[in-house]
C-alpha cells in the first residue's frame, strides 16, 4: 500500500472510481452531505448488527488516526469527531500492518493487545478492525467497531460482513473527497480573484425615449481569470463556498470608486444578491454614497424565502433614496413573485420579451400584461435587450419610455460612457 497521506490525491484515482472530477460545485455540496448521512447510517447498522458499543471510520494523515465518522450507543463516548492520537499508539496502525489480527473477541487476552495501554485503560474487550482501500490501492484508514466487553461470539463470518462494508465506504469516501477537492479548487479561484482583484466593470446604457438622452447604467462584472465561464457562473460559485459576500463587495467598491466619473443626473444599478441584503452587507457598502443614483437590481434567478425580512433590511436605504429594481420580469415565475412581493420601483422587461417583439403577438401581450401592471402599481418599466429600431419602435407604440440593449450601446468602459453621456447631453 502507498503512504496514507497519498490518498488525498484525487487525480490518482482509479479509472473505474465512482469520483467524478467534473462534479458541478452546488451537486458536490449536495453529494458531501448525503454521503456523510449515508455514513453514518452504515455505522450505527454494523454497530448494532454486531451489538457493540462504538463503531467509527478513521483517516490516516500526517502519522496520526483522525476520527472521521461515529456512531455510538451511549451519549458520551471516549472518541469525538475530529478527535486524532498518534497512529502508533493505536489499533488501527497495527492491525493494519498486521501486528494485530483484525478480530478480537477479548484484548486483556491478547499479548500484542496488551503493549497498549488504551487495552487497559478503556478497556478494550471485543474489536474488529479492516482497512478502508480507496480505488487506487491507496490506504484511507480504517473501519472499526469495539465494546468495552469481550465477545466470544464474534467469528469470521462478522469480519466479512465488515469487510464488505469497508469497501461499500471506501466508495462514499472516494466521493467525498472528490467533492471536497472540488469545493476546495472553486474556493481557491475565487480567492486568487479577491486577492488580485482581477475582475473589471463595464456599463451598459439606459436610454430615456421622451427626454433621448442616457439616464442611466446597469454595471456589469468582467472576470479576467481562467476558466472562461459567465459572471453568474463565477457568482454562484462564490456563494456555494462562502464567498459571496466578499466578491460581491469587491465588485460594488469598484463600481462606487466610477459613479463621480458619471453627471449627477445619471444612475447606476448594482447586481446584488438578496443574501448580501439580509446581512447588511450591502447598507454597509452604501455608506457616505448619493444613494438617490443608486438602483438595486435583483435578478429572477435570486430566490427570496423570506420577503417580510428582506423588505424590512432593505426600507432605510429606499427611504433614502435607493431605488429597486426586479430584472427578467417575464423569464419565469419567480421574476413575478419578486415583483409582487417587493413593489419594486423598476420593472426590467426580459430580453426573451423583447427579442422580436414586433414579430409575435404573444410577446407583445404579455409585454402589454406587465407595463399595465407597472402603470398601475407605479413602477417604471426599462426594455432590455432591445437590438433593432423594430423592436424600439413597438416598445414605443406599447408606452416603454426606457429602453436597454445592443440598439443603445454595448457594455463599455466607464471613460466611454461618460462620453457617451456627454455627446447625448
């Protein structure tokens, strides 16, 4: 067997490992806490089928036994999770390099037993250990169970029953651990970007149709970091390790340090996560800011479970001038909840709206739906994606006063809009 501490390399797996290495980040969160239930559950079955006291599921790292996973039958047990002692001074290291045999039915009548002095201590009566192998021959640790009481039932037919659950959690561990490696990768490429500030903001133009000139900015994030994926990618990763809040920080500091660039008549909107609202981060970030050139721009993909909460953190910054506004409204159910829910101050109509509306009626009715609604409910409505003086055109005819889109400007540097700005002035 290999040194144990090489079985936390992942790329070294076996082809026919059930680790996946391309696991998606929210699936090996979803994976890590089933497989540590399922664990679990194995060891309170093998602890009960053979009646003993404490069964457990130890790694060997850095010369030492980690107490990984137990289950026990009493409340207060002689072993916790996360617990460790030096390999040499336990049974696991020893039964696995063969100096005692993996059952014994009563350790106070075992020699080699007894040159331990937890045989005594504890004591030790039955315990049945086998090692815990992972796909690539590599030594994880090992599987145990142990009672304070001898048990001179227990025979080879028991060790076989745990052998064969050894393998059954060599498999879950496998998973796990590359689940881990995979949230620990993300963790680190989210890092590297907050350490080196490697992201930058681009803006895309809102146009006032009535007064034709750009009142307006939605700030966008560029992440300049491999790999190449889209922001919302890089954001959802930054929220399934924990790092949302920074990241989403780093990004309005950025866009805050541009707004004096802009005339004072001029907005921006800030992507934000209802999450960073419900923790204050983002009246924290808004401190000192001319929050009347502030829009808050929730998405349809950000679900919301509580909204009597999210309202109540986020009324100080709309009584003072912050504005909110619910983006996708047409993409899907939740954009509808938000709107209903939050009485936003700005409803963004989805590009999958306004993309050739003058083509199909169905767009233009549900279109039609939502800017009555935004009439009634006074709620000023912004037309994203609109890319054709056609779309712009039946956007006119149906009352849309602001548009957004490719047909306006792309997004751009905060110098090209500022000119932008100027030239439309």
């Amino acid at each position: 067997m290999e040194a144990p501490d090489s079985c936390l390399s992942v790329e070294r797996l076996s082809s026919n490992s059930t680790a996946v290495p391309d696991i998606l980040l929210a699936q090996a969160r979803e994976d890590e806490a089933s497989i540590a239930k399922t664990l679990q559950n194995v060891l309170r079955l093998i602890r009960s089928h053979l009646d003993m006291e404490i069964a457990f599921i130890s790694e060997f790292r850095d010369g030492r036994r980690f107490f990984r996973y137990i289950d026990s039958e009493q409340e207060e047990t002689p072993i916790q999770i996360g617990d460790s002692n030096p390999l040499e001074e336990s049974y696991c290291q020893r039964v696995v390099d063969g100096r005692l045999p993996e059952l014994i039915t009563d350790a106070l009548q075992c020699p080699a037993a007894l040159e331990l002095e937890v045989t005594v201590a504890l004591p030790v009566g039955a315990h049945l250990s086998v090692p815990i192998c992972l796909g690539n021959g590599c030594l994880y640790g090992t599987f145990c169970c142990f009672s304070r009481k001898p048990d001179p039932t227990l025979m080879e037919r028991d060790l076989s029953l745990m052998r064969a659950f050894a393998e059954f959690v060599s498999q879950q561990i496998e998973q796990d651990l590359v689940a881990n490696q995979t949230r620990n990768e993300v963790r680190e490429r989210i890092l590297s970007i907050l350490n080196s500030s490697s992201i930058g903001i681009v803006y895309q133009p809102i146009y006032c149709v009535s007064q034709a000139r750009f009142i307006g900015f939605e700030s966008l994030t560029r992440f300049m970091a491999d790999p190449p994926q889209a922001p919302n990618v890089w954001f959802d990763e930054a929220q399934q390790v924990g790092l949302s809040e920074r990241l989403e920080m780093l990004v309005i500091h950025k866009v805050l340090q541009d707004l004096p660039q802009f005339p004072d008549d001029v907005y921006i909107t800030l992507n934000v996560s209802p999450e960073n609202i419900l923790s204050g981060a983002i009246t924290r970030s808004l401190v000192d800011v001319p929050l009347e050139r502030i829009v808050l721009e929730v998405t349809e993909h950000a679900p919301i479970d509580d909204y009597g909460t999210f309202e109540r953190m986020l009324s100080p910054l709309r009584d003072k001038g912050v504005r909110l506004a619910v983006d996708d409204a047409g993409a899907g159910y939740a954009s509808f909840r938000h709107i209903l829910n939050l009485k936003p101050d700005i409803i963004k109509l989805d590009m999958s709206l306004t993309r050739d509306i003058h083509l199909d009626a169905a767009r233009r009715a549900l279109a039609t739906a939502l800017i009555t609604f935004a009439g009634e409910t006074e709620s000023q409505i912004v037309a994203e994606g609109v890319e054709t003086i056609a779309e712009l055109e039946v956007l006119k005819k149906l009352r849309v006063n602001k548009v957004q889109g490719y047909l306006m400007g792309r997004p751009m540097p905060s110098s090209d809009a500022t000119v932008l700005v100027q030239a439309s002035n």
